[in-house]
C-alpha cells in the first residue's frame, strides 16, 4: 500500500481549556481528494492550519513522506510550504486588484520571477480557468461562481503539489456549489494536484473525493474511501451520510437505527429470562425512489413524517421506532402483544389516510399509486434479530394505500 504523503500520529491539541484534537489519526494521499467533514467547530481547519504550520501540536507528530515536520531544516519546511497553496472559504480576492493582479499576487511575493515570467505563468492559467474576458476587471465587478475560478487559479499558479480548500462552496447556492466541486475535480484529474477539502456540503463532497475522514469527538472517527463510508455500521458514520435523513427523523421522533436496534437486542434478552412479551412492528412504503424520483423528495418524505409523529404520539415513551432501510421503519414496543400493536396501527391508518399526501387531487402533475405497510411480531420467545426482521416483513399487510385514476385520458397518471 502507499505511504501517506502526510501522516497525523496521535496529535493532540488545545486552546486554554479546550481541546480540539485528541490523539488525531489521518493519512492523506498523494494525487488524491481528500474531504474533511464534521460538525462545526470540530476541528477541521485546525487540521488544516497543523498541515501549513500556522499551528503546532502540543503532543503527536505530523509527517511528510515518512519524516516528522519538527524535524525539518528551515530548508526543508522552505520547500514544503512552497509546494502548499490554499484556497479560502471567502476566496480572500483583493478588491483593489484586477483579476491579473489577484493571481499573479503569490508569484509576486514568493518568487523571482521576472515580469514577463509571471505574466506567462498567469496568461496561461487564466486561459485554463477561461477568465480572458475579465482579467483586466475587479472581483467586485464578476459573478460569485467567477470569483471562486479566480481563486483557484490563483491557487494552482504557484504550481503547488497539494491544495487546501477550506469551504470552498460556503455562501454559493446549490447549482454555483456543484459548479464549484466539479471544478475542484475537473482541475484536479487535469493538473494532478493533492487535495484536502474541508466542507460541509453532505453528500456532494463524496462523489468528487478519493478518500473521506470525518472528525468526531476530537478525534478521527473514520477515514476510508467514499464506498468504504457508504458501507460502514458506525453509528457517526450512518449519521453523516444520511444527514438529510437524519434531521427529517429528528423532527418527527424518531430515533437512531442504532437506538432501535438496541432496544431490541435488550428486549430479547429480556424475555429469554423473565418470559415477558413485546412485539415489533417494521412499517414500508412502497416503491419509495421512484416516489423521489417522479413526484418529489418532499412527498416521499411527508409519508415518513405521518409515520413517524403518529408514532411519537402514540409510543410516548415506552417504545422505539427507527428509519430502518430507505423504505422502512422498524418499531419495538415493550410490553404490548399483537392486539395493542394493531391498536397503533389503526391509530397510523387513521391519521395518514387523513392527509394530503394519501389523496390523488394533491398531485397536480404526476400521481403514482403506492401503499403503506406494516407487519407485526408478537414475541414470547427469544430469537435471532434477523428472524424478528424477516417475519415482520414476511406479516407486513397494506394499512393505507393511493390510488391515482386511470382513467385514459389522464395522461399524468405514471403506472408503476
């Protein structure tokens, strides 16, 4: 396998009181993207800054290519910050240069470069980055998406071996932010620079990075490639890549899949010693991505909602209900048989069937027919997690369902 080009090892760092890194582990890798993603205020510009060495860490090592950076010659680190650039969240352009002025500013101030050098090196990359027809402007005079091409060009003039970005996409709206990471990518395979991008834009970043790490808790709680993340049963992880999910679950009750699927272990165990009952109910809607894909992510998810707050309000307390799959949601209640399941149920059937969203008249330009499901288990024994999971699915029967008109000359009806 190949040697990270930087290594963290055990990095800790603080600022008075509070730390921000704790024994910090990150590989980052030649010719690759490499995106940062937390919370804010986790600690992932600190990451970056360790990197540039406007910060040192109180304990740990930074490596590159295999040798600590408090080991360096004041030649060495001379050589190592030459080959770094760095593109900030808010492009930091200067307002009193014209765009040639704003790139040609680091071969300026960081080299020898004759004049008509640095003008080359600057032509050339505002050919690259298709700036020609404001080269002679001011950043206030061009678009947004404009200034963030100039920023990276600027970047990328020094010829750097690594480039860190840090938000590069924050304030942009989402077509100038895609804009943003396929320039980023597109940039990258050209020139073969390294990146490192902190950002918070979930799920985005992925689809243009090599690797991701995601600090948590201080510390770096993952870091693999984006397949390896979407594949991962860490509850951080799954709590990150489905954040959208997440939040949408958090306004209607429900809990983590994690949660549930603890509770449940812990009412099997229960009931292997004190023979009580519980049952489990697992909820589905049918044909969920195409519902996403034709009608809107907002349809799809306002069922889940129904599901969900109907749930909260029913369980109270007592029970534990989790989006499950995409098109799932699993539930165990403590204490209940079959029959106060149903109970909750009806109470479900009742409220949604209720709802806009279960009524043809509310599409107004695609209708699909789909139902809602549930199956329940009523547990006296105790058994394997899998078993209770395909027996739910296996009792699962449909409690509302929408059914668009057929009629043929309603041309908007999407047969599925």
């Amino acid at each position: 396998m190949a040697k990270p080009l930087i290594e963290f090892r055990d990095v800790c760092k603080s600022f008075g009181r509070n730390q921000v890194l704790d024994k910090a582990n990150l590989s980052i890798y030649q010719g690759e993207i490499t995106a940062i993603i937390g919370k804010s205020g986790a600690g992932k510009s600190v990451l970056l800054k360790h990197i540039i060495g406007l910060l040192k860490p109180d304990s740990g090592q930074i490596l590159v290519r295999g040798k600590p950076l408090s080991q360096f010659t004041k030649e060495e680190w001379r050589r190592f910050k030459r080959s770094l650039s760095y593109m900030f969240q808010n492009n930091a352009l200067f307002d009193s240069l014209t765009i040639f002025e704003n790139i040609a500013l680091p071969l300026a101030e960081r080299t020898r470069l004759s004049a008509a050098e640095i003008r080359d090196k600057v032509m050339y990359r505002i050919q690259q980055f298709e700036l020609g027809d404001v080269e002679g402007k001011y950043p206030s005079q061009i678009s947004g998406g404009m200034q963030k091409r100039v920023a990276l060009a600027r970047a990328v003039v020094t010829e750097p071996t690594m480039i860190l970005f840090d938000e590069p996409t924050t304030g942009l709206d989402p077509l100038r932010k895609n804009a943003v990471l396929n320039m980023v990518a597109h940039y990258q395979r050209k020139i073969g620079f390294t990146g490192v991008m902190v950002s918070h834009d979930i799920p985005d970043v992925f689809f243009i990075s090599n690797r991701v790490a995601i600090i948590e808790n201080k510390k770096i709680a993952f870091q693999g490639t984006p397949l390896e993340l979407e594949q991962s049963d860490d509850e951080v992880v799954w709590q990150f890549i489905h954040g959208q999910e997440v939040l949408q679950d958090q306004l209607t009750g429900l809990h983590s899949k994690f949660e549930v699927e603890r509770a449940l272990r812990q009412e099997l165990e229960r009931i292997g010693k004190f023979q009580d009952v519980f049952s489990v109910v697992l909820f589905s809607v049918d044909s969920l991505e195409q519902i996403r894909e034709k009608v809107g992510y907002i349809a799809a998810q306002r069922i889940f909602q129904c599901i969900g707050m109907t749930l909260k309000e029913n369980l109270g307390a007592a029970g534990y209900a989790a989006r499950y799959g995409s098109e799932e949601i699993l539930t165990v209640i403590p204490r209940a048989d079959a029959a106060k399941a149903q109970i909750i149920i009806n109470e479900i059937t009742s409220e949604c069937s209720r709802q806009d969203l279960m009524k043809p008249e509310s599409y107004k330009k695609v209708c699909m027919d789909f139902a809602v499901k549930a199956g329940i288990v009523e547990i006296r024994e105790k058994m394997p997690v899998e078993k209770v999971i395909s027996l739910a699915r296996k009792n699962q029967e449909v409690i509302a369902k929408l059914e668009c008109d057929k009629k043929e000359d309603q041309n908007e009806k999407i047969f599925t």
